[in-house]
C-alpha cells in the first residue's frame, strides 16, 4: 500500500507588475480587454452537448474571467480599507489542453491574478508564472501550454497596468 499523503517541494516565480494609473483605472482597462467566461459551455456539457459547449469555448477570448472577488471589502470585517481584487482568469479549453496529459494541472487553472492597492497608493498585479506552477509536472506538453499562458497573461496585464 502506498503512503496516504505526499508531499513534494517545489520553486515558484512570483510576479508583481505595477502601474502609474489608478486602481480604478487598471481595473476597467483588464475588465475591458478581458471578457466574463460565459459559463454556458458547463450546462452544455452536463447535458452531454460536448461539440455545442467546444464550439461555444472556441468562440470565446483566448483569455477570459472566470470570476472576481473583492478582495478588499472583505477587509473591511478586520477595520482596514484596502482596495484588491482577485482574479480567476484562463480558457477552458487550455486548461483541457493541460489536464488532459496531467490531471493534477487543474489545480492551477484558471490563473490567479490580484490586483491591488497598497498602502501609499501603489496599483500592481501580482500572480505567480504558470510556467513554475504547471512546470513541477515535468510534463513536455503542460509545459509548451504553461509557457503560452504566460506570454498571454503577461501582455493582457501588462497592457492593463501601462
């Protein structure tokens, strides 16, 4: 029998990219570029349209918003103000790109992202590289996928933040 609980160390890039415009600007420039995912497909799916809920993913961005929470009003219950909210932010169908050749990849995807305001009033994005998170596979296919999503993330953020 093999042992019930495992665990593996890994290394992990963490990125922060800051910007000169306002929280309330960087929000609604990556709010505008990065669409909602229209959940649809999950109903499809459960009703066993596969080729509907693929074609309804194709036809989305390549990257979109899987949800957001707000981060900071949940703050507001220890008495601080702050401004952040986090992100889900991928694509389905990379996602089955990735999970298709290793499962435990859906621990990953979608992306978090955060975005938040610090103390001074410094507005940054924070995420960690999916090339380091999806990388502990070792797995050549993941590995081509994560390398994508991380030129995809970096240039929606990076556009937002500019």
């Amino acid at each position: 029998m093999s042992e019930p609980m495992t665990s593996t160390r890994i290394t992990v890039e963490h990125v922060t990219l800051r910007s000169p415009k306002t929280f309330e600007a960087v929000r609604a420039a990556l709010e505008a570029s990065v669409p909602p995912l229209d959940h649809a497909y999950a109903g499809l799916l459960r009703d066993g349209k596969v080729d509907a809920a693929r074609d309804l993913l194709e036809r989305q961005a390549p990257l979109s918003i899987f949800g957001a929470r707000d981060h900071g009003g949940l703050l507001l219950t220890a008495g601080l103000t702050r401004k952040a909210v986090q992100y889900d932010i991928g694509n389905p169908l990379t996602a089955a790109r990735m999970t298709r050749h290793v499962l435990s990849a859906a621990l990953y995807a979608p992306i978090r992202v955060l975005l938040r305001e610090d103390e001074a009033g410094g507005v940054a994005f924070e995420y960690d590289r999916p090339a380091t998170t999806f990388g502990q596979f070792g797995n050549p296919e993941v590995d081509a996928v994560a390398i994508d999503l991380d030129a995809q993330l970096r240039a929606v953020l990076t556009a937002a933040a500019a």
